[in-house]
C-alpha cells in the first residue's frame, strides 16, 4: 500500500466516521469510559482494515511499510478520538514480540491485541529497579514445563485492564545484572497475580503495583532466549522512544492549535504570547522532525537503538514548553478555573511533569547521549 | 536535491570548499577560490542543497566569506560574482534594510565583508509596504565602523543616506521574502557548523584533560552539559535539513530560530567545559563564538524570530502541521 494513498484513503474514512468515532464522553472521560471508547476505534479500525496496515501477515496483518502505522497513530491524537496511552502499549510491546516471541504464540495472542479485544502492559520497573533496571529481582524459577515466577512490579499500566503483560525477570544469580534477566509474556488471570493501582497526582490510575505469588508461566511463553531478557528490553526502549512519541507529537500539535484558538479568542496577540508560543511550536517541529527521520529509519529496515533517546529529550522539552507556555498564557485557567476545558488543560499541564520521568528519565537519557552518542568514556 | 548534483559531488565540493575556507587568506581571496571551485555553478544547479553544504563549512572553518550575499543575490535573481555584495537587514530582524526619505534613502544594515573590494551593492527598499530590490555603487555601503566583536570583521553595521537617484531598478527576480527564506536556511547550517565545531572542541577536551585523577569527560554535570549541545544540534539540524525539500518560509524560520539557540546553548556549554582556556584568546574558542553572536542576528535571531513564529501562527489561527511522514 502506498503511503500517501493510505493516508488519503484514511483520512477520508476518518471523515465519514467522525461522528461514529468521536468520544461519547465530554472532556477525558473516565478511566473506563476511555478503556471502552480505545476498543472502540481500535476495533473500527481493524475491521476497516486501517488497524491491520503495517503489521506483518504473520500476525493477521496486511503488511506494508510501518509507516502506515504511524499515520494511523498521528490521525487519532491529531483528531483527539481516544487517549494516547492505551494505544501507545501496542507500538512498544508488540514489533519485539513479533520479533523474539516463538511464532505460534505471537500468532495467536497478538491479532486480539491489535483488534483492541484485549489490552497488555508491561512489567517492567520494580521498587528497587527504576533507573538502573538491570538490577530487577523479580525471581522466574524453573519448574516443569516452565517457570514459577514470585516477587513485585511497579508502575505496571494498564494492569486492571490487560490480558497479558510482558514481564522482565530475574533467572541467573541475583547479582547477575543484566546477563541473567528472562523476558515471559504472562496471563494477567493467572493465579498468583495480585494488584493495587496507584493515584497519580492528576487524578488518575494509570498504573498499579502488581505482585506476583509463584505464578505458573509455560515454556512456550519464553520472549528471546532464557538469560536474554535484556536484549528482549532493549529491542523494546528504542520503539517506546519512536513510534509511540510519534504520535504523541500529534497530541501536543492538536494542544498547541487549541492554546492558539484559545489566545486568539482573548484577542491576545501580544508579543510575550507570541514569545512563548513560538518557543513552544519551535521545539515542536524540531521534535517532530527527528521523530519522521526516526520513523523513515524504522521503515527502512534499520535497527533503531540509542539515538533515539535524542527523540525522548526533545519530546519532553517540547511538552513542557507548550505546557509551561500554558500556564502562563492562560491567566490562572489551570491554577483556578471550573469546566471540562480548564480541567483538560490541568490535566496536559500535570501529565507533562511525568515527561522527564517515564520510559528511562531525563538524566538517563542524557547520559545515554554522553556515553554512546558522544563516546565519552565511562562515568566516574 | 537538484538532479544536476549527486551527493558524491556535494562531498567533494563541500572538502574542497572547506579545505579553501580554512587557508588563512582575506575573505576576498577565499571568495574568489571558492568562485573558481564552482561555487556559482553550484549555486545555479542546487540553490538550497548547494548553500547548505557551504555554509556548513563556513560554520565549520569559521571563515568570513562572502557566500551570503550570493545566496541572496542569487535568489532574487541578480548575476553573483565575488564583487557584488548585499546589503543585509539590521540585526534581529528581516525586514529591508532601507527606507526612502524625500530624495535620499535611509540605509540601516548590515554588510559582509565582501563590501571592502566589492563594486556592485544590492539594496532591497521597502516602500508602501512592498520590497523592491535596487543595485547600486558599492562604495556607498562602505562603513567606516570598525568595531564590533567579531575579530574577523565578518559584518558590520552600515547606516548611510544615499540618494534615491544612485539607485538601479534591479530586473524582477525573486522576491525579498523568499530571499529572507534562502539566508535563513542557509545560515542556519552555518551556525550549526559552528556549533558542531565547539561541542568537538569541548569533547576533545573534556577526554584529555583530567583532575582528580581521572579525565573530566567521567563526571556527569559535563557530560550532561554535551549531551544537551548535542539533542539541541540534532533537533535543529533535523529541521534545517527539512528545509532542504522545498521552500517553505515559515520552516526556515523555524530552522533559523533552533539553530540560533542550539548554537547559543552549545557556545555556553562548551566554554563551560573548557573552563579557564577557553576565555582566553589563546584558545581558538573565541573565534567561534564571537562569529556565532554576529550571525545569529542576522535576518532574525534566537531572541526575536519565536515571537514572529508566534504571530504567525496567531494570525493563522492553528499551529500547522509543516514536517509529513
């Protein structure tokens, strides 16, 4: 399929639907409402064929270029028919599953996935494994015909809502870093597994703390090599920091056009708005910019990997730029104000602190960037 | 890219135009060897591809070549030659840089270099609200400012009166805006350049030079400071390279704007890094940065184009979504 006839083709289908596809809820709707509403256009999608673009046959998809994905993804937030987050779970999780799941597997479980029939998350962090994650103790033991899998997660999203979750966990020597790290994808309704979602401080529960209580996981639901979890993890970073940041550019675009329409509709046209405003828009563009680079990489077949951390800085600066210039354009609408508008922008302008923090912090990055990019030597 | 010119011939004309920029020679003499390399051919088959991969050499060098006043020249349709030059916009703005005043016009600008041995000056003079572009004898530019903080001199301030009668009608050619966008793409690769060279510079010095016992490149506070030189390059570079594909005002603003701060932030970074030496003029840091304060004014600068960004996008009424997939 060629790109720019998919993206006509779906912009036009977008059209024709939009009164199907629209939220049902004002402003962003409660937790299940959004869950509901994301199957939803997910399932639409899949059945129009759109969902199905980009992904391999192998998985019941109907190939072509990556691409398309991303379009798919950039059409949904810039139009603003569900919440990013639930969407987002699906670029990280299911190209390295496709990859190092045995095919049987990913045959079967991924097509629901995609149909937005079920959900999955990510088991990743742990207490004492946040930053420095090849430090996880979350123990996978051995037992017949697979593994016993005992210890606790954090930060797990999505964990009330999923099927499955993609776990790191620890199979070698409990100092074996990250030489003896195993990656499983697990059943959520398996016995043992237990969860406490945790409030965010924008009124949400987005993720939970999930503790797992010799939890039976079967051979065959092995992702890479047992011991080569951290391979499986580090295939999976570079497409949280790409495709999923993609169309999270799409989102603060749309953001950016209503901080416009609103400045506009005060009939502010001062300078110091127009200050902030173009500040904002600038790292906008220049985030987006490298992310279409990163996207043309991804769909030339080239192995994405730690340049993309370049991408998660921008995006962060750029969110708290268009969030910051929010909050001091808008004269006290996030500090003060009632109504589903002013409670959007609260929630954009509290969401973009997480920035800097999720999917490898800033420092992270940086010193990513420092070590791998710059070839600086090792840290002292 | 232009089909006339493949990316192998770019390489060798941007090591040629490089290797002819870093000989210590007058800009007029740097000038005329980049002439005889091909610069104007270049500039004919590949106006912005050809431009970019020169002014990222004169970032790089660091020379004071006069390859400005030919891009835009060449834009607005004038003949180049090492002895025409451009009067430039006053610095952080874009706007033409003269004004008619009963029977003389007010010039406000700035000029290159190349103004010292030049013959022909273009002048654009905005009148009623439109630009229209003039020639006019090029010792009518010449300033007799000699300051500024640019050792190499690589522009200066001009504010003259000359009379409305010295001025010829240029032929119609390009217009002033698409000129402004032309200088502007090309002067971001020349600051990035430049900001390519100092977070080198940093880096190289940041490996070697060691206290406490182990090199200073090991601590984190330096390695965070070239880290962010370096996103803030990419994400400009990313877009400069963007407006490579077509011309697009409002995207060369754009790149302008970001190249200008991720210069600034880098030229801040990068004297940090290299501490004590590098706020000596021993060091060639200076260089650099000094050229990086004068050309990040030019048509537009990191302080002032966001706020035109913004009024843009204000009178637009939405932010567009300018980079596709």
């Amino acid at each position: 399929m060629d790109p720019e006839t998919f993206r006509r083709d779906l912009g036009a289908w977008l059209d024709d639907n939009a009164h199907e596809l629209a939220p049902p809820y004002e402003g962003a709707g409660s937790m299940d409402e959004q869950m509901a509403h994301y199957s939803y256009v997910k399932r639409s999608l899949y059945d129009a064929g759109f969902g199905r673009y980009g992904w391999p046959e192998s998985v019941d998809g109907l190939g072509g270029s990556p691409l398309l994905r991303a379009m798919v993804g950039e059409e949904i937030n810039l139009r603003g028919l569900c919440d990013p987050n639930p969407w987002t779970m699906i670029e990280v999780l299911v190209p390295t599953v496709i990859e190092f799941a045995r095919p049987e597997v990913a045959a079967a479980l991924v097509p629901p996935f995609l149909r937005g029939d079920e959900m999955w998350s990510q088991g990743f962090s742990e207490p004492d494994a946040g930053s420095d994650l090849a430090s996880l103790s979350c123990r996978a033991a051995k037992t017949d015909g697979g593994w016993l899998v005992s210890g606790q997660k954090i930060w797990t999203s999505f964990i009330q809502y999923a099927q499955r979750c993609v776990l790191l966990t620890r199979t070698g020597e409990p100092n074996s870093a990250h030489r003896g790290i195993t990656a499983l994808l697990v059943d959520v309704d398996s016995p043992g597994i237990t969860y406490s979602p945790i409030e965010t401080m924008h009124g949400r529960l987005d993720f939970a703390e999930v503790h797992y209580d010799e939890v039976f996981v079967p051979t065959e639901r092995l992702i890479g090599e047992e011991n080569g979890g951290w391979q499986v993890a580090m295939d999976i970073l570079p497409y949280e920091r790409s495709t999923t940041f993609w169309h999270r550019g799409a989102l603060l675009h749309r953001r950016c056009s209503d901080l416009v329409a609103h400045l506009v509709a005060n009939g502010d046209h001062s300078d110091t708005a127009a200050k902030a405003l173009g500040h904002a828009f600038q790292w906008l563009v220049a985030f987006r910019s490298q992310s279409r680079d990163t996207q043309h990489r991804l769909a030339n077949g080239q192995q994405l990997g730690v340049e993309t951390s370049i991408d998660k800085i921008l995006i962060t600066f750029a969110e708290q730029q268009l969030f910051g210039a929010v909050r001091d354009l808008l004269g006290g609408v996030v500090e003060f104000d009632d109504g589903i508008d002013a409670a959007m922008w609260r929630t954009d302008y509290l969401y973009s602190k997480a920035a800097p923090i999720y999917g490898g912090t800033a420092e992270i990055q940086r010193n990513i960037v420092a070590r791998r990019l710059l070839d600086l030597g090792p840290e002292s | 890219m232009s089909g006339l010119v493949d990316a192998e011939d770019l390489a060798l004309l941007a090591t040629g135009f490089e290797a002819a920029m870093a000989e210590e020679t007058r800009p007029a003499e740097t000038d005329q060897a980049l002439f005889d390399l091909g610069w104007a051919e270049l500039l004919s088959a590949a106006p912005s591809q050809g431009a970019a991969t020169a002014f990222r050499a004169l970032g790089t060098t660091n020379s004071a070549a006069g390859l400005l006043d030919d891009v835009v020249a060449n834009t607005l349709g004038i003949d180049i030659s090492p002895q025409t030059c451009v009067v430039f916009p006053a610095p952080h703005q874009a706007k033409a840089p003269a004004h008619p005043q009963g029977d003389a016009v007010v010039v406000d600008g700035l000029v290159s270099a190349r103004d010292e041995e030049a013959t022909t000056a273009v002048l654009a003079v905005e009148a009623d609200g439109s630009v229209r572009i003039s020639t006019a004898d090029a010792r009518l530019f010449q300033s007799p400012v000699a300051g500024g903080v640019d050792p190499g001199r690589a522009f200066r301030r001009v504010s003259v009166e000359i009379p409305a009668d010295a001025l010829v009608p240029a032929p119609a050619g390009g217009s002033w805006d698409s000129a402004v966008a032309a200088a502007r793409t090309a002067l971001a690769h020349q600051l990035l350049g430049g900001a390519r060279w100092m977070l080198a510079e940093a880096r190289q010095h940041a490996i070697d030079r060691a206290q406490f016992g182990r090199p200073v490149a090991s601590f984190q506070a330096i390695r965070h400071k070239l880290a962010e030189s370096l996103v803030e390059i990419e994400g400009a570079a990313s877009v400069a390279e963007a407006c490579l594909e077509g011309p697009n005002p409002l995207l060369a603003a754009l790149a302008k704007s970001l190249a200008g701060q991720a210069a600034n932030t880098t030229a801040t970074h990068a004297q940090q890094v290299l501490a004590g030496i590098g706020f000596t003029a021993e060091h060639r840091f200076h260089y650099w940065l000094k050229r990086m304060l004068v050309v990040d004014t030019l048509f537009g600068s990191a302080s002032s184009l966001p706020a035109e960004i913004g009024h843009h996008l204000l009178s637009r009424g939405a932010a567009p979504r300018l980079i596709q997939l």
